[in-house]
C-alpha cells in the first residue's frame, strides 16, 4: 500500500508547522467548528468532533480554545460561518494534488488556491479529475522507540480489531482500516496498551510517483504554500516519500 510515504510527509509537514502554532490553532479551531456543527456539541455523541479534539489537545491547543469553537458551533457564541471545499489539480510533473479548504469566504480561498497552483507550474482542475486515485482509509501509526513491540503480535492485534493492512519498518507501524471500523481498531489497539503517535481517517494514494529533483522541489514549494494558508486544512498528493 503506501509504505513510508504517508509516515515520512506527515513528519515532515509537523517539523514545518512547529513555527506556525497560531495557524494550527485556527485549523483545529476550525475543525471543530465544522464537526460540532454537523454532529453536535458532545464530544461522545459525535466521532468526528471526539477525533478532531483529540488531534488538537495533541498539537497542544489551550481547552478554552476549543471549548470556544464547540461553544460556536452550537450557537452559543457568535462567531464566522464556514464551508468545506474540496480542490483538485495536478502539480508540476502531473502529480495528483487534492486540497482540503475550510473557509468563511469561499471566493477568496478559491483565487489564492488557484494562484498557487499557477505560480509553481500546477494547474486546478475539475472536481474529481484526481479524486479516484486515492482511497479513504482509517490510519494508524504506533512507534516502537524503545524496541519492546513484538511485531507478530502486534499483527494479530490489528486483524482482531478489524484493520485491513499493517506495514512495519524501522520500528513505525502504519495501520488502515476501512473508515468505518477506524474507531474500533484504535480502540482496541489503545485498550491493548499501545500508544498511538498518529490516527486520523485520510486519503491515501494508490500508487506514488517518482520526480526529477527540480519537478519535486516545484511540487514541495505548492505544497508549503497551500498549507501556509490558513483556510487549507489538508494537502493530499502521491508524491513518492521525501525524508526528512
């Protein structure tokens, strides 16, 4: 499936975000916000706001801040309304770049969106013109640092709880799951003793691609640029892994 790839550019990504906290703490802010306002503003009622608060009490995001976006959502609190929009397009040497935007001002984001793909030789395209070369998956990710994680184990954990595939390499677990059963497979694997270092439910690609150096620092310049936008939440694309 996607070995490394996923593990590697999200620590990368984290390294990056390291000097961006305001900015963190908006998207959480927003993410909350959204899930709230779909679901409710009860944490075990509602999976998707229970996930989106855990992500931020991880980035270390105050509880006031999000207490403030839940209070928000419901209502009892005045605040912006915002959209989910989904943008699609191909980054230097056709990579498949899905963007994930939350935003109070969709015309606005959709220029500056649009201007980043053109400025480092991308294109915008239509709605699902890249979509299907990626797969919804839950993901998990256990990190064996101390070396006492014994990996057979550890597999049949993950089978028992429903997972659908487990990669192991240099003492990183990647763990996917079908969307559905995401809850339960952490769970389990929470109950069991392990600590999880990453679990969300994302887009994984089928397959990666392999660039010259200059088309892949082209595709990494698109890539900062959308996530330095604070209305961008996610940036998925199938560029093969970049280490750290």
């Amino acid at each position: 499936m996607a070995g490394h790839s996923k593990w590697h550019n999200i620590q990368r990504r984290k390294g990056a975000q390291d000097a961006k906290r305001g900015k963190i703490f908006m998207r959480h802010a927003k993410f909350i916000y959204t899930a709230a306002k779909e679901g409710g503003g009860d944490p075990e009622m509602n999976p998707a706001l229970r996930t989106a608060i855990e992500k931020a009490k991880a980035d270390n995001m105050p509880n006031d801040n999000i207490e403030r976006a839940i209070a928000k959502a419901t209502g009892t609190l005045d605040g912006a309304s915002y959209e989910e929009v989904t943008y699609e397009g191909y980054g230097p040497g056709g990579i498949a770049v899905i963007v994930h935007v939350l935003t109070d001002n969709r015309n606005r984001t959709a220029a500056e969106v649009r201007h980043a793909f053109s400025k480092f030789g991308g294109n915008l395209g239509e709605s699902g013109c890249v979509a299907f070369m990626f797969d919804r998956k839950g993901y998990i990710v256990i990190v064996d640092r101390e070396g006492t994680i014994d990996e057979d184990e550890l597999t049949l954990k993950t089978i028992d709880a429903g997972a659908e595939d487990i990669e192991a390499e240099d003492g990183v677990y990647e763990i996917y799951s079908n969307p559905d059963d995401f809850e339960q497979v952490r769970n389990h694997l929470q109950d069991q003793g392990y600590d999880i270092e990453e679990a969300e439910i994302t887009l994984i690609p089928q397959t990666y691609s392999e660039l010259a150096k200059d088309q892949e620092e082209k595709v990494m310049q698109l890539i900062d640029t959308l996530e330095d936008n604070e209305d961008v939440q996610d940036v998925y694309h199938n560029l093969k892994a970049i280490e750290q």
